[in-house]
C-alpha cells in the first residue's frame, strides 16, 4: 500500500473526475472510485492485458459503474507503441513495464534476464479528453515507470484548461532512460507551469522544493493547499497562471 492513498481524501471530493494512469490492478483506482462516488468518473488507463482485464472484471463485479478502463499507454502522441514487459520466474512483472518509444534502453529493468514486446495503442491526455467528452479533469494520478514528461506534454491543453492536482511518481532511476532527470519534471511543472510541490508525511500533504530519495510520489497543485476542518480536505485556493516559454510543446531536460 502506497502511503499516498490515504492523503487522497483530503483532495477527491465527489463528483471529480480523474484519471489513473498507469493503474495496473487498481491500488488507485478502487479508492477514488469511492471518492468521487455515483456522480463522479474515474478513467483508469493501462496498456497490458492481464491488468486491463482485471479492472474491467472487479469494476463490474464490485459495480463501480463510475469507473471506465482505457487499455492503451499516454505520452505526448497518438501512435502505435510497445511496452517492454519483464518476466521473473516466470511471470510478468507488470508494474515495471515501460514504453520503449523514447527511451535509450531497459534502465534499471536491466535487472530482469527476459523481457516480452507488447503492442499497445498510445494516445494523449488531450485526445482522451476529447473522445470522452470530458469538460474537466480534477485530478490526474500518472505512474509510468519514468514516461511521466512524455504523459505531461500529452496534457499540456489539459493542463492549462482545467490546472487538476497532479500525483506522480518521480525517480530518477527510471527518467534516467527517457534521459531526464526529477529536476527536469520539477521545473517545467513548478516554473513553467506554476504549481506547487508537496509530498505526502506525517498523516499531511507537506510542500517541498525537491525530489529526495525516501520519497518517489509528489502531488502538484496549481494554487496552494488549504485544509479545510468543516469539508475534511484539502482545497485549492487561488489559481495560479502558467508561464508561457514558447517551450511548452514538450517536457525535456535542460
């Protein structure tokens, strides 16, 4: 369990809606379904088979009638891609899978003796919100094994329009392959796309400046986090405006 998911009820109230990327079997998926509730959508997206089929068979069987699964991958184009799925005793290790297109090699997943290709339909945040039909996105949870840049310029329309809270893992163990580091995704978020940096500690969201290694989901927000006694969560308040660079087309290192 990821320490993160208890922070969320402090920032997912019903009726939001969100996305889960990268949301295998669910871990984020089943709590913001209860969040958000019968009047809020959660959109789940994962490239592979066996997770994708695994969400779709729990959200009937537990009526989660506000969940809807993607099976694809984001990054910042619509294509045909592969996923790099490692196998460990002879069994697929899909939380290490990552999109080949972009990267310069396997990074840390160099680990595993056996990798498998899997062909998966690639598609953006914007395109996505557009054929859902989706008038707004509160909050966007990304963890895709360092593809995370990519997934950012995706949505960069989504972004500007809607400023959603922003839950991701960073490591530079796995941008290193998109060679990136954390400190590219932090400053094109905190600099270019004014939010703030917090990290989940001590039961609270806590603001930070950067990445540290005992720590490898952060949530950005557009304006600053307010805890609110009488709503029992955190709101925003005050959004913030984006800088624009003439850089924004896509997040790469500096």
């Amino acid at each position: 369990m990821e320490p993160e998911v208890a922070g969320l009820r402090r920032l997912v109230r019903p009726g939001a809606v969100c996305l889960d990327i990268g949301a295998e079997y669910g871990l984020y998926t089943w709590t913001l379904s209860a969040l958000t509730g019968p009047t809020g959508q959660v959109h789940s997206v994962e490239p592979l088979r066996g997770p994708a089929g695994w969400l779709t068979t729990v959200a009937t069987a537990l009526g989660c009638r506000n969940v809807t699964v993607h099976r694809m991958a984001m990054a910042d184009r619509v294509q045909r891609g592969t996923m790099s799925l490692p196998w460990r005793r002879l069994l697929p290790v899909h939380g290490r899978a990552y999109l080949t297109e972009g990267s310069s090699g396997p990074g840390p997943n160099a680990e595993f003796a056996v990798s498998r290709s899997v062909p998966t339909l690639v598609r953006t945040v914007d395109d996505l919100c557009r054929s859902a039909e989706l008038k707004r996105v509160d909050f966007i949870k990304a963890d895709v094994e360092g593809a995370e840049a990519g997934v950012l310029t995706g949505a960069f329309s989504t972004l500007l329009r809607d400023r959603p809270l922003l839950l991701l893992e960073i490591e530079d163990r796995h941008l290193l392959k998109y060679d990136l580091a954390a400190a590219d995704i932090v400053r094109r978020l905190t600099v270019t796309l004014g939010y703030g940096m917090y990290r989940w500690d001590r039961g609270g969201w806590n603001p930070v400046a950067q990445v540290t290694e005992d720590c490898r989901n952060y949530l950005f927000s557009a304006g600053p986090l307010v805890w609110a006694a009488d709503l029992g969560r955190a709101v925003v308040r005050g959004p913030a405006t984006a800088r624009s660079t003439g850089n924004e087309a896509r997040i790469t290192s500096a």
